[in-house]
C-alpha cells in the first residue's frame, strides 16, 4: 500500500506519457545535448577525428579520387565519434544513481520513460554534426578537380547512423545494466567484435551485421559495379537504432503505451528487411557485367582522339583522359624514329571478377601499339603510366615490354622519366625496392619491368645531364637502341657514356 502525503503532487505511472510535457522533455535533450557534447571524451574525439579527416584528405589519392571510394573512406572515422557519444550518454542516464538524486524524480511530471527520451535525444545532435562533417569531407573530395565517378548516400549516411546507433546503445545499457563499469566493457566487446567481423569472407553476409563494412583492397571500379548494399545497410541501421532506443523506452515504463509498441514492431520489421536485403554476395546481373569489363572492356568503353592517340575509357572516367594524354605527349616528344606519329590506343583497363577486395594483376594488352591504364591515377600512377607507354613506342607491345632484359630498358627508362619534374624522384617511386641503384622490379599495372644494376647506372647517368642533349643522341640512334639486340653497353657508348661498372644480370 502506498502512502499519500496530503498536499504533495500525485506520483504518475507510465500511462500519464501522453499528458507528459512535450517541452520538459525537449529542455531535457537540449540539456542533456550540450552538455554530451562538452564532455571531454566527445571533444577528444571530435578534435581527432576532424584533425585526421583534415590531414589525410588534404593528400588523399593524390587529389585524383574516384568518388565511389571517396564515399567509403568517411566511414571508419566517425566510430571514435560514437564510441566516445556511447560512453557519455550511459554516463549522462546513471548520473542521477551517482548522485544519489533518482528518488527526487519520482516527484516530477515527467514519468521516467519520458526522460529517457530526452537522453536518447540528446544523441542525435551528436549524429548531426558527424553528418556535416561527412558531408564536408566527401564535397572536399567531389570538388578536387581530378575527381570523378558518383557517390552513395547510402555509404555517406553509415557514419553519421553508426553514432546515432553507439549513442542509443549507451542509454540501453544504462537502463539494462546500472553500473558505469557496462560501458566501458562494452566498448571492449565492440572493439574485439570488429576485428573478428574483418576477418569474415568478403562475400558473407554476417560481416554486414556491423555498423561499418571495410573492403581491405585497393581496387577501383565503376560505381555501379561495386555490389555493395548500402542503401539495405542504411535501412538496417536505421532499424536497429530505433529497435535499441523503443526498447530503452519500454525498460522505462513506456511499455504500456501503445504507440511504443506499434513502434517496436514497425523498427523490428525496418531492421529485420535491411538486415536480410542486405546480402553480401552480388547479383547475378553485377557478376556479369564485372566480367564483361574485365575480360572485353572495349565493349563498354567509350573512345577520344587526342594528338593521333586514342584514349578508350569507362564513361566516369573520360574526363581524365586529359591528364592521360599529358603524359603520352611528354614521352612522344622524347621518342626518335616514326615513334612520335605511331597511332597509340591507351585502353582503361581493371580486373573487376573479384570485387573490391583483390588486387588481381591485369594481363598485358594482346595488340599492338596499346597502353593499359588502369582505374587510378595520381602519385605513383603517372610515372608508372608513362614507362607503360614508352615501352610499347619502343618495343611495340605491353608483352614484349615486360620481358625486357637488354639495353632497350635504358631507353624505355629514361623516355619515361626525363620530361618529368623530379626525375630521379620518379626513378625511385616506379621501383619495388624505392631505390636508385642496383637492380630492381619496375612497378607496372600489367608485366613488371626488371632493371639491372647495369641499366640503372646509365639511367641514372641519363638522367642527371641535360635533357636536350640526351634527347639528341637518342633520336640519332633510335633505331640501335631500340633494335632487340642492343646491350646494355652498346647503348651507353651510343647515348655518350661510359661502359657501366655494374652487373647486367636480370632478376
């Protein structure tokens, strides 16, 4: 039996919700809001989440992104975010039991399952403006102006829903377990829980149960070729973080109110559609079309003529052709012989069967006079691009290039790398090894090239005396030095050097 002490205000239950005062509520969650927001685990990991977002987009792709990897890169950084939002927030609901005040409550009009609205309210400012900072990263990214491709909104909305999703897990947990230690466990659990999904198959399903999905390769492909659901994930998102929060209201005393129970089934059935739509494995239809692309690109591609090349590219990508042809003249103009006029045709070329988490090596082009490029460009690209093409000028071919392993390499080198800014940087970033003496491995999108500690002293050699010089010698004797039975020698004595004094041994 209860006692009612004459004149005090009636204790209400959890049927007076709807006579609950909208605006205490709200006051609550702005409370609530700012003062989650000021908390120095918020503001740590806002500082270092904006300060990363800041430092590794001022360089990202070397200012050449494709936008449909742009919209997957702000995922991972708004976890800190959430993770520090789900510790406040559990803090913020158990501050009355630390404080020894809940008793006090029991006296307002505001039932309990009312103020644990105010607090699951009080997490969305915090979603809010990880959206906006998403939001400024990806423009960021979209008005770089080598970018191309199309991004996802439902990849950009999986940073800001994951914060929305960790904040309502906070107040959960408050109302299932009073401890402030639950948190921080959980947080544990968390951590430990995503390094076991990131090591699932990429194509399972289970791994799209997390809040974010990581794809460990570096391949780029077309947008609409990626087979990832992410507007299904965004749903089932969505769904959880309702789930979670209608059943922190109901672990409040708002069981009783019909609307909260209708709420619960619709969030179930949003949470459950996204969950089972979101399947990891690729349509059929998608499956497809990566084949077509990967084993006869021509076939989607669409062609531009600039300067007697031809520059074949998927559709997002023919704005880049422009950069291409950049760099196709640059070698042109270097070349000796019938080279400057031979018809090019730089085909855009991608192994796409295996998805976005394999680097699978691309084959050398089957015909003559054609250069591959591949789906990425900036940084190392460039000059890797251009030993690509001065290997088909000088030997005819992509196969024939990459089995070189005479003196022509000295001549496929230096076309390369001599009209570039920093040449010698550039010898050091197309090699495996990052070095500018002894042999190495050429980095290629198809066949590697192997240079000799031979070759790479007369490169090296070439490359510190006047381009116009050099440039001379090489068209005189462009026939020799591209003749397949030049050594190495007979083209240093040709290009007015001496005999290199190191090893001629192919890898």
């Amino acid at each position: 039996m209860t006692a009612v002490i004459p004149g005090a205000p009636a204790v209400p239950d959890a049927t007076t919700g709807p006579r609950a005062s909208r605006a205490a509520v709200f006051a609550l969650a702005r409370f609530e809001a700012r003062r989650l927001l000021l908390r120095a685990p918020v503001l740590i990991a806002f500082a270092g989440y904006v300060g990363w977002t800041v430092w590794r987009t001022r360089t990202s792709w070397d200012g050449f992104p494709a936008l449909q990897d742009a919209d997957r890169a702000t995922q991972t950084g708004p976890l800190l975010v959430g993770l520090a939002v789900l510790l406040c927030a559990n803090h913020a609901v158990l501050r009355s039991r630390r404080h020894g005040t809940e008793p006090h409550f029991a006296v307002l009009v505001v039932p309990p399952w009312c103020r644990t609205v105010g607090h699951l309210l009080s997490v969305v400012p915090a979603a809010l403006l990880v959206a906006a900072c998403v939001g400024g990263q990806f423009a960021w990214e979209a008005l770089k102006p080598g970018a191309i491709g199309h991004g996802s909104p439902g990849e950009l909305l999986a940073g800001p829903l994951s914060v929305l999703l960790l904040g309502v897990a906070g107040v959960l947990l408050a109302r299932l377990v009073a401890s402030p230690l639950a948190a921080p466990l959980l947080i544990v659990f968390l951590m430990f829980s995503a390094l076991f999904t990131t090591g699932l198959p990429d194509g399972g399903r289970a791994r799209w149960l997390a809040p974010v999905v990581v794809e460990n390769g570096g391949v780029t492909l077309p947008s609409d070729l990626l087979g990832r659901p992410a507007a299904w994930h965004a749903l089932y998102l969505a769904g959880l973080a309702l789930c979670l929060a209608l059943a922190a209201v109901m672990l409040s005393g708002g069981a009783r109110l019909r609307s909260v129970r209708a709420g619960v089934a619709g969030a179930v059935a949003l949470t459950l559609v996204g969950a089972v739509a979101q399947d990891g494995n690729v349509s059929p239809e998608t499956a497809e079309a990566r084949t077509r692309i990967s084993t006869t690109p021509e076939k989607v591609h669409r062609c531009a003529e600039r300067e007697g090349t031809t520059y074949c590219a998927f559709p997002e990508w023919l704005p880049r052709t422009a950069d291409w042809a950049e760099v196709v003249e640059d070698v042109r103009s270097l070349a000796g012989g019938t080279a400057p006029d031979r018809p090019l045709t730089v085909r855009q070329r991608v192994e796409a069967r295996y998805g976005l988490s394999d680097d699978a090596a691309i084959p050398p082009a089957a015909r003559p006079d054609e250069v591959t490029v591949g789906t990425t460009w900036g940084g190392n690209r460039v000059p890797e691009f251009a030993v690509a093409v001065a290997g088909v000028l000088v030997t005819g071919d992509e196969e024939t290039a990459g089995a070189l392993c005479d003196g022509r390499t000295v001549t496929v080198m230096w076309l390369a790398l001599a009209d570039r800014p920093d040449p010698m940087s550039d010898l050091r970033r197309v090699r495996l090894d990052d070095s500018t003496s002894g042999s190495a491995v050429v980095i290629s999108q198809t066949e590697p090239l192997s240079m000799t500690a031979a070759h790479t002293e007369v490169v090296r050699e070439l490359l510190e005396r006047p381009r116009d010089e050099v440039a001379a010698k090489v068209r005189d004797h462009w026939a020799e030095l591209t003749a397949p039975e030049v050594t190495t020698d007979r083209a240093a004595e040709l290009l007015g050097l001496d005999a290199p004094e190191e090893a001629d041994e192919c890898l």
